[in-house]
C-alpha cells in the first residue's frame, strides 16, 4: 500500500490524474499486459492517457517497467510505495536459465535479455525462440526453468 504521507505529497506535485494511474497500479503490479489497451480497459481509461501518464510516471522515477514490441507486451514490475522506497534488481522479472555443463543457474531480466544474449553470443532470434519456449535447449548449453510468467 502507498504511504499516505507520501500519497499527499505527490498529489501537491502532480496532477490528480497521474497519482490516480500510480495508485490504481500500485494495486496491480507487478504485472504484464498484452497491449496497453488491455491495461487501459482494466484501468478505464484511454489509451493516450494512460500511455502519457505512464511514460511521465517512469521518467519521475515513480515505475519500473519494460515495454517489448512486436507483441512482447508491457511488465509493470515496481511501484513506489513510500519516499525511501526503491526497485530491487530482484524484483524485476526473470528468465531463469541452467547451464547443462555446470548445472548453474543464471537469471536473465527481462530488460537485459538482448545484452545477456549479445554477451554469450546468441543470436535475437534464437534467443527469442528459447525464451518463448520453442526448444529445450539452446546451443546445448541452456535450459530453461522459469520464466517471468511463473
């Protein structure tokens, strides 16, 4: 729940309508949305305004979130609930992956998931086929064992 000492200050410095977007996700997060018209209907309101509120709402340091095209979808994964309140690494959504050789596991985020794949040499689409479950393995050396999904 959002501090309502923290709630009152937000409110002497933001419009009504964009602490009512951040109180209204506070509630549903962390979550992932399919477009965010899905979100918009959940929230009611409309696209652009949401969109507006949420882009102003990631720029003051209010939301995490990570926006994929191409279908990827929308994860809202942190809301700040209190002024000392900060995202933890941890909280972000993850890909866990096992390495077949070491049986280590290694958890991909879901905003650094190109640059994981860059690091061990796997190429986007492979990566994107592996993470959206299309093989068990990938380059016979990763397996999947959780997704943010889970």
């Amino acid at each position: 729940m959002i501090d309502p000492t923290f709630l009152a200050g937000l409110r002497h410095r933001y419009r009504a309508e964009l602490v009512l977007v951040l109180v209204q996700l506070e509630q549903l997060c962390p979550g992932w949305w399919m477009t965010i018209d899905q979100l918009a209907q959940q929230l009611g309101t409309d696209r652009s305004t949401l969109t507006r509120n949420l882009r102003k709402l990631d720029r003051y340091g209010l939301i995490r979130r990570t926006s994929f095209s191409n279908s990827g979808g929308t994860w809202i994964w942190w809301v700040q609930r209190s002024a000392d309140d900060a995202p933890r690494a941890e909280d972000e959504p993850a890909w866990v992956v096992r390495s077949v050789q070491t049986r280590h596991l290694y958890r991909i985020p879901i905003s650094q998931k190109w640059q994981w794949a860059e690091r061990h040499k796997v190429e986007r689409n492979t990566m994107r086929s592996f993470l959206a479950g299309g093989q068990t393995t990938m380059q016979g050396h990763w397996q999947l064992v959780a997704t943010p999904h889970d």
